[in-house]
C-alpha cells in the first residue's frame, strides 16, 4: 500500500484517547486499527474503544510497502503550560525525502533525514521545549532515541 492509500483508510477513523482503560497511553497491535477500519466498511460505524496517534502510525508502517521504508516516529514535548506532550507518525521516504503519515493528516515533503520528520512533528506540536524523540521498526522495535535533532 502507499503512503496515499493508508492516509486515505486512516482519514476513515476518528481519533478516540487513551483513558484509563489503556493507562492513558497504550499502543495496540496493527490489528486493532485494521478491525475497526473492516466494521467501519461493513457497518458504517465505527467499534468503541481508544485509538489514538501511535495506533495509526504502527497500523500504517505495518501496512506501507517496506520501499517506503516505513518507521514510526515520536516526538515528545513540554508546552507552554509546562504539561508533557507527544505525538506519532509513520515516516516513509519517497523521492529520496522523508514525509509522515497519520491522525494529523500526510505531510508535504519534510527533507533527507528523520531528524526533519522530528522538526516538523514539533514544529506542529506548540511544544516549547523538546523532551526527544524516537524512531521504532514497523514491528515496534526501538531503532533510536534523540534528546536534540543534531543526529550523529
């Protein structure tokens, strides 16, 4: 699937947050999201339950052709109210530039590096001071961790 055609599925779902249930944040297996895009097709209706920004980002990288080279990135932030906050996306590379799929929507071209995925995931967010940010396999495997976006 393209980065397109999952942007097109995902736009399908409304976001729901994670509550208590979840512990407030949880992540669930690509599967979730696939069975609520499948009763969303069948019933016109989407299943009660949490489905948040990492649902989508780990549904998308497990579905995108493995030629786009799909990964989820996280950033995480403090806000102006001091408050803790963090977003997901799935990466993939197209024409040798990164760009990001996901709840907020596909991205424009964001540049050569990961790092610049991070940069305008923040640059989005209204965060005023970057925690870091992460890069995980389509099987939710840790790839990196970044206090800054100089990457080494």
């Amino acid at each position: 699937m393209s980065p397109d055609a999952a942007q097109t599925e995902m736009n399908r779902i409304s976001w729901v947050n994670d509550g208590p249930k979840e512990l407030w944040d949880a992540i669930s297996h690509p599967s979730w999201f696939q069975y609520l895009l499948t009763t969303k097709r069948r019933f016109n209706r989407q299943e009660p339950g949490a489905v948040d920004c990492e649902d989508y980002a780990f549904w998308a990288a497990a579905v995108i052709n493995a030629g786009y080279s799909p990964v989820v990135v996280t950033v995480a932030w403090i806000d102006k109210n001091n408050k803790a906050g963090g977003h997901s996306v799935c990466a993939c590379k197209e024409s040798y530039k990164w760009l990001h799929v996901g709840n907020w929507g596909k991205s424009v071209l964001c540049g050569g590096t990961l790092a610049d995925v991070a940069k305008d995931v923040y640059s989005r967010s209204g965060g005023v001071k970057l925690i870091g940010w992460a890069v995980a396999s389509r099987d939710m495997e840790l790839l990196q961790v970044n206090k800054s976006f100089e990457v080494a």
